[in-house]
C-alpha cells in the first residue's frame, strides 16, 4: 500500500490506460482524507479536469449543497473520489478496462481513509464497488456491511439534474448516510 503521496504521483504518472493521454488534469480525490464517509463517483467530467477536483461542475454542486443542508461539510465531513481519475472524451461511461486499470488507485485510498461509510454515487460505481447484479433504480438506499465497511448506492447527481423525479429519492438516500453516520458514532460512544 502506498502513502498519499506516492499514491498521488503514480495516478500522476500513469499509462495504464489512454484516458491519460486526453485529459487537462488528473482527479485524484477531495475532501477530509479522514472522514468516516467516503463518497465515490464514476469519472471526471469536463469542470473536474479543467480543475483537478472532484464533483465541482453542476451535478457536484448539487451534491455539496445538499450534503451541507444536512450540515455534512466537504472538508470535514467526508472524502470524494472516483472510479477513474481521468476524464474520458465526451464524458462517456468508462470502458471496462479503465475501471479496472484505475480501481487499485481507489482500493489504496479506501485503506488510507479507512471510512466507515462507503457511497457509490450512480449505476457505474455501483456496479463496479457493488456489484454487476445491482440496480439503482432498485437497489439505491439498501445498505449492506461488507469487509467492515457499511455500503450504499444513491442515484449520480447528473441523473438527478436530469429527472427531477429522482430528487426525493435522492434526498432520502442522503438523510440514511447521514442518519447511519451518526448511528454509528453513537453505538462507538456507548462502546467506549
Ligand atoms: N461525475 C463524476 O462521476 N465524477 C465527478 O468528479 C464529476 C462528475
């Protein structure tokens, strides 16, 4: 396992796919890098590599904001990455092999947060941290606790800026991550 900064370098320099060869900016990760809640989406989109950082485009926005309506800050709260931390052209669905090019980074970054909360923010990441036979249509809001880790898919905030039908679902899910956060925390005051 890699140390940040090693981490950070060697996503830096990679070639194990040709998602490198496009991009403006690597998007390695943002947020608390020791939060308990790790938030995880698919790849960056344009505003995500001009800047190098995640979820700051329209669907980030939303994100953020909601989370900070229920007082879950970015830089406190919670660290948010992707699947893959380039940019694929036209913001198409990662193919396959950059998923699985990429997802070593992810796994080192899981074992340096150490969270204990892991979201998969739309179809991609689910099915790529989850598992092929979820579905977020019906499979969002589950929870499932998994190596120690408490687990939950929501939709991707893209889909919700483009069927405003999902919003409440959405919401709903966010208020279960915060809800389990503090669950969790109270059970660990009891413990202790
Ligand atoms: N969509 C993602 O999945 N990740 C980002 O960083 C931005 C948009």
């Amino acid at each position: 396992m890699l140390r940040w900064k090693e981490l950070y370098e060697e996503c830096l320099s990679c070639s194990k796919c040709s998602l490198g060869d496009n991009r403006t900016n690597m998007v390695f990760g943002d947020g608390n890098p020791k939060a308990h809640i790790m938030f995880i989406g698919e790849a960056p989109g344009a505003d995500e590599d001009r800047t190098g950082i995640p979820f700051v485009g329209r669907a980030g926005q939303l994100l953020t904001k909601a989370l900070l309506a229920l007082d879950l800050h970015r830089e406190r709260d919670y660290y948010i990455c992707n699947i893959c931390k380039c940019r694929p052209k036209n913001n198409r669905t990662p193919y396959e092999e950059e998923e699985k090019a990429c997802i070593p980074y992810l796994r080192n970054q899981v074992a340096l947060v150490r969270p204990k909360i892991i979201v998969c923010l739309g179809a991609t990441a689910m099915g790529c941290i989850l598992g092929k036979e979820w579905r977020i249509t019906r499979d969002r809001g589950k929870w499932i606790e998994r190596k120690g880790f408490y687990m939950t898919a929501t939709f991707h905030p893209s889909a919700v800026l483009r069927d405003a039908n999902k919003k409440a679902a959405f919401w709903e899910d966010l208020k279960s991550i915060k809800e389990k956060n503090e669950e969790i925390f109270q059970t660990k005051n009891v413990d202790t």
